[in-house]
C-alpha cells in the first residue's frame, strides 16, 4: 500500500520561511542533506522532494514556521525612514494602508495620485512595512551593507506609481480555486476572468520585454495553453497571474527565437522619438537585467518577489537592477528617477494598441493542441507496438550459428578445361556412335 506524501507549501512560501529566518540556500540544504541547486529547484517550483527528502524537507518548514521571527536588529532589516530630500514638495501626503498584495482587481482605484493606492516600499516605508508578511515588504537577509557604503538593498528607490497598462497586482493570500468555489464559478469562467484581467496588460509587458508585437502577443497566448493544460494546479497557486507571467516571460525570452525567419527582422518603431529611444534603450540591456528592471520598476514588484520569479538570489536582483538603472540613465537622463521611469516604461506600453486573442479562442485552440498531440501519441505508440509485434514474428526462435569465412586452400592444382581429344579418344568416340546398345558393353567398351 503507498504512502500519502506529505503536503508542502507553496515555492514562494517555501522561499519566504528560508528568508524571515535569515537562511541562505546552502543553510538549508545541509540541514536536509542536498544541495544549493536542489533546495533552488524546490523554491522555483521546478522540481518537489519525494521520499525521505520531502519528509526531511517538510519537517524542517514546519520547524522555522514555529519558530518566532528574529527581531528587526539582527534580520538586516532597512533602517527608519530619511529625511525628505531638499526639494521634495511639502504637502505630499502619506502614504495609505497596504492594500491587498495581487488583487483580482476589485481594489480600490488611485484616487488624487497614481501611487495612492500602491503599497510604499524602501527606506521610508519601514513604518509601513510592519503590517506585511515578511517577503511581501520587509528585505530579511544575512547579507550585511558594505564598508563604507550602503547596501543595494536599501540603496533602491521605489517607483511611486503603479499604472493599470500594467495590471494590478494579484492577491497573494488566496487562490482561484477558492474563489470559484466561493462564487460559485465553474473552471471555464475562473479561467476566463483571470484572462480577461491578466492578457491584456501581460501583453504590453512581453512587448516592453521582446520589443516585438507578433511575440509579444504569441507568448501570452501559450503561457494561456499552459495554464489552461494545467488549470488544477494553476487554480491552487498563491498568484495564478504570476505564473502566467513567469510562463509568458520564459516563451518570450527563449534563445531559439533568433533562428526563426519571420523574426530577423525588427519591428517597425513606436511614433513617439522618446518612445523609440526608451524602447532601444530597454532592449540594449542584457536580458535578465531588463526582466528585473521590467518586474520591478514596471509590474511593481517587491524585491524578493523579482528575486524569486527570475529564479535569482534576492541581492543579486538588486544588483542587476541598480546596474539596468545606471545603463537607462546614462542614455536616457531625464528617466533617472525610478518614478520618471515607470511613467516611461506606462507610456511605451500604453502607446502599443496590442490585443491578446479573445478567451474562447485560446481555450478552443488549446484543446484542439492538446488534441493533435494526444493522437500523435497514441499513433507513434500503435506504431512502436506494431513494428514491435512485427519483429517478434519475424525473428528466429532458434540460434543459427554464422557462416565461416572463406579461407583460401593450397597445394591443390589448379582446375583445366578441356583439351583437344587424342587419337585413341577420337576413335572411342565414333565406335560409340556407330554401334549404340545397351548393357555392359556400353558401358565398358572395348577397342577393335
């Protein structure tokens, strides 16, 4: 009889236990007894534990989970909040109570200013920080700042606004699933409302990620395939649209776009000069630095969140995005500021008139892919069997041992033809012609 395996959290909450107790990767895969690469496929989600491992694994979540927060003192956490900087407008109000991190989009719009609603991150945010969930706002870390300097982690600042070209961010504290119940929706219409939430803004996102329209609105598409293939687990995750994110940013960044002929050459540039040299400029920078910079500055983001979705640790994010900061403000000063940037990065997206295909076109053509290769399947699989079945009856049932090679022999004379006949054969020959009988004399006859 088999064994239930034992239940495990989600990647991300398997990630946000390691990181409110200051552990690195290597910390925990000694207490498991495996390795830094394995412990990071178990918190990116592409790989679980099975047997002994997932049961040593389990325990040791359940462990921290118990154990009670290390204090702000000895988790690196950001020091209070600065003093405003000389200039800064005095009547700037203060920042609201975090709203729901990843709403389905009922929230409550921004009101007087587009980052009213949009929970404040950074060095001045401390005093907010407290009432979030540890990977939700508050950095904790065993790295420590640098001599001399100040740590990335504190050093970036956060952009004040986060537009809906973009999309809201999805509840981190539910699933689909639940609410489908709750509401009473069946899988085709949860699945239709997280599309008809999340494809429109995801598309003008891989195109701020790829710079190409026809890419930008195939992956989507396909990282929809995926979810919709596999809607259980979907429906269950802690934020279904980030994982269609992270599907669609994968399709869409994947080396092998570069050989296909209908993608060599670029797409025709946005109207707009400043678009078209934000565009270059996003796309001169090295991949991962751009995704960073586009889930952080552009989606909104927290730290540890881009740290986890580009499968990174959460300082070298930070570091990448510091770097893809520096490289847009040397081409690009007037986008110096992180909140310049991001009203950049909503212009350039919002300039783009892109439109994912409609919901019942992506379901339907999904089952009809899942369809074809379903009975491409089956056909390669009745083909194996019948050429199997066909081998079986046409391969001897007996052992037949090989034919020796040939070996030349010596010694033996070589073979004549035949030569003229002799005088006494000459005359044989014509008495067996005149006098043809039967008997011994035929066969032995005798000379006259």
């Amino acid at each position: 009889m088999s064994r239930k395996p034992v239940p495990l959290p989600p990647p991300k909450e398997r990630r946000r236990l390691r990181e409110t107790r200051s552990l690195s990767q290597e910390d925990v895969a000694a207490r498991v007894g495996v390795t830094r690469e394995t412990v990071r496929s178990w918190e990116t989600g592409r790989t679980d534990p099975r047997g002994r491992k997932r049961d040593a694994y389990a325990a040791f979540l359940v462990a921290i989970a118990r154990e009670p927060a290390p204090p702000a003192e000895a988790s690196g956490a950001p020091e209070p909040p600065a003093p405003e900087p000389p200039g800064a407008a005095p009547d700037r109000p203060a920042p609201g109570p975090p709203g729901p991190a990843r709403g389905d989009g009922a929230g409550p719009p921004p009101r007087h200013r587009p980052g009213a609603g949009r929970p404040a991150r950074g060095p001045r945010a401390s005093a907010q920080r407290s009432t979030k969930p540890p990977l939700a706002g508050q950095v904790r870390h065993s790295h420590a700042p640098p001599p001399g300097g100040t740590s990335p982690l504190n050093a970036i600042a956060q952009p004040a606004a986060l537009l809906k070209s973009f999309g809201r961010r999805h509840a981190a504290d539910g699933s689909l699933l639940t609410a489908e119940r709750a509401a009473g929706l069946s899988a085709d219409q949860a699945f239709d409302r997280l599309y008809g939430h999340s494809a429109p803004a995801l598309v003008r996102q891989t195109y701020l990620l790829t710079g190409r329209r026809t890419l930008a609105q195939e992956s989507v598409e396909r990282a929809f395939h995926q979810a919709w293939q596999r809607w259980p687990e979907v429906a269950v995750d802690r934020d279904p649209a980030g994982w269609v994110r992270a599907a669609a940013y994968e399709y869409a960044m994947a080396p092998w776009h570069r050989f296909r002929p209908a993608l060599r050459r670029p797409d025709p540039p946005p109207a707009s000069p400043e678009d078209h040299a934000l565009l270059d400029t996003l796309l001169s920078l090295p991949p991962m630095h751009r995704r960073t910079l586009l889930l952080y500055d552009g989606v909104g983001l927290d730290l540890p969140e881009t740290a986890a979705e580009t499968e990174a640790s959460t300082p070298a994010a930070a570091y990448r995005l510091l770097r893809a900061r520096r490289s847009v403000a040397e081409r690009l000063p007037v986008l110096a500021d992180p909140d310049a940037l991001h009203q950049g990065l909503d212009r350039l997206a919002r300039g783009e008139k892109l439109q994912p295909p409609r919901v019942a076109e992506v379901r339907s053509g999904c089952e009809r892919r899942t369809r074809f290769w379903t009975r491409t399947a089956i056909a390669f699989t009745v083909l194996i069997l019948g050429a199997t079945a066909l081998t079986l009856r046409t391969a001897p049932t007996a052992y037949e041992p090989p034919e020796a090679p040939p070996e030349t022999v010596r010694g033996v004379p070589p073979r004549m033809g035949p030569g003229p006949l002799t005088d006494e054969r000459l005359a044989l020959r014509d008495l067996l012609r005149e006098a043809p009988r039967a008997g011994p004399h035929r066969t032995h006859p005798e000379l006259r």
